[in-house]
C-alpha cells in the first residue's frame, strides 16, 4: 500500500478497535492507541482481561461491539491473525491493519476478497505522525 492510500485511510476512519490492546502503560500497544485517541479517533478496546483501557469499555471481542468500527487494528501474533479476520469481515469494518512485525497472508487475502482495505507490518501511530502529525498541543 502506498502512502496516498494510508494518508486516505487515516483521514477517513473515524473508529478504530484496537484487538489485543494491553492496559498497562508499560506496554508499547498501550502508547500507540494513546496516541491515537489523542488524535480524534474513537477508541474501542477489544480485550476479554480489561474491563476498560484509556477510558473506554474494553470489549472481549470484535462481535460484541455495538457501534460501526472502521478500522480494526491488530495486536495479536500473525498466527493468531485469522479470527479476527473473519470478525472484520463479519461486522463490516473497512480496513485491516496489522501493526508491525504481524503479517498473514492467507488472512489478508481473505479480507482482500471480502472487500477490506488491508495495511500488514506498519504502526498506526508512525504512519500517522510521518503522513499527517500530531495536533499541536496547548492550544
């Protein structure tokens, strides 16, 4: 995917369900989805140990979430890709995004198929800082 294609998936999404998504501040997935609730996205949180992370309900799956989700980004070993594959597709998410050093083929194709944007091996939060920036802040 080239970065016209991400800058218009950045500035289009406006609900990200960020899968595997830890509640503890010492974990990096924690900061990136931080980050991005700073920059205007709706947050959902999709862990069955949490109840809520960064002040949002935390959801122990993607089927239980109540609310239209653009972007599902994923947090979860590549093998452990493909369920949540199939839970975008069912809820009719736009985009698949898969942070880094999480790729699965088979599971990107599949969501190609279903008509899903796919984004595998990128961070969310260093796409966004490189294509768009951060708000300023103090304003």
């Amino acid at each position: 995917m080239d970065n016209k294609q991400l800058k218009e998936i950045l500035l289009s999404a406006k609900t990200i369900a960020s899968v595997g998504v830890s509640s503890s501040d010492e974990k990096e997935s924690y900061h990136i989805v931080a980050y991005l609730q700073e920059q205007g996205y709706r947050i959902i949180p999709v862990n069955p140990t949490a109840k809520e992370i960064l002040g949002e309900k935390a959801y122990a799956s993607l089927s239980e979430i109540p609310e239209k989700v653009d972007v599902v980004q994923l947090f979860r070993k590549s093998e452990d890709v493909p369920p949540y594959v199939d839970e975008a597709i069912r809820i009719g998410a736009k985009v698949v995004w898969m942070q880094v050093g999480i790729e699965n083929e088979q599971a990107a194709a599949k969501a190609h198929a279903a008509g899903l944007q796919v984004v595998m091996n990128a961070c969310m939060r260093i796409t966004h800082r490189t294509l768009i920036g951060p708000k300023p802040t103090g304003l």
